[in-house]
C-alpha cells in the first residue's frame, strides 16, 4: 500500500499537519519520497497512527507515547516498562479526578449560596468568587 499524506490523513483521521508533527517528534517514520517529493506512506505508518490515536484518546502524552512506540519495537523484552508507565498514567490520572472532585464540591457550595431571586448586585456566587479565600485551593 502506497498512499499519499491526503489519503492518510483520511484513513487515520489525522490531519496533515499532525502527521507531519508527529514525523517531527520522531513518533512517526518519515516516509518515502517520490522523485516528484511527494510523501508516501504504508501500512506500516496506518498502523502506527491509529496506534498513537488511540494512545491520545486515552490522554496518553507524547513523550509516554513514544516511550511506548519504543517498547512496541523491540518486542522482546519484558512489558514491564510498559505496565510500570501505564501505572504513572493511571496515578496522574487518579490524581486529576481527585483535584476535579474538589473542584466540584467547592462550586456546588459556591452555587448553593443563591437562589437566583436576588439582584446580581447582592448575589452570592459573585461575593465568593471575590473572596479571595473562596476557593481553597484553585
């Protein structure tokens, strides 16, 4: 399979410019050049798209993805690299619910100091949000 950046880019659901950011990062193999110096890709770069697609939809970084392109090519070796950086993730991850769920509770109390009756002048929400201490720690 030989395809041009546009084809790609359709097949994968990138667009060019990402691809070519990616070839940058070295995520992506450059591919081969035609004598008129068109890009041209193969399986082998479909693959690896929907690959880092898939690693993005999951909040996955560059940098973790690339750590894990680099396990991916060198299939012999043990997965523990693998687990251990998907333990990273799953920690920050952890760690941003955490922070979100604060976030909400802070915002729930905030909310729940108006009824929506007064003038905006005598509101509530607004009075807290200018209390610099209304937010602990956002």
């Amino acid at each position: 399979m030989d395809v041009k950046i546009g084809q790609l880019a359709k097949m994968t659901g990138c667009q060019p410019e990402t691809i070519r950011f990616y070839e940058q990062k070295g995520l992506l193999q450059s591919p081969t050049r035609l004598d008129n110096n068109y890009r041209v890709y193969g399986s082998a770069h479909v693959e690896r798209l929907h690959f880092i697609r898939r690693c993005r939809a999951l909040g996955i970084s560059l940098d973790e993805i690339g750590a894990l392109l680099g396990f991916r090519d060198r299939p012999d070796e043990p997965c523990v690299g693998v687990n251990n950086l998907l333990d990273r993730h799953i920690g920050e991850i952890e760690r941003q619910v955490t922070e979100l769920q604060a976030l909400q509770a802070e915002l729930t109390r905030l909310r729940a100091r108006c009824d929506s009756t007064c003038a905006t002048s005598e509101c509530q929400i607004l009075r807290g949000l200018a209390d610099s201490g209304a937010l602990a720690s956002h």
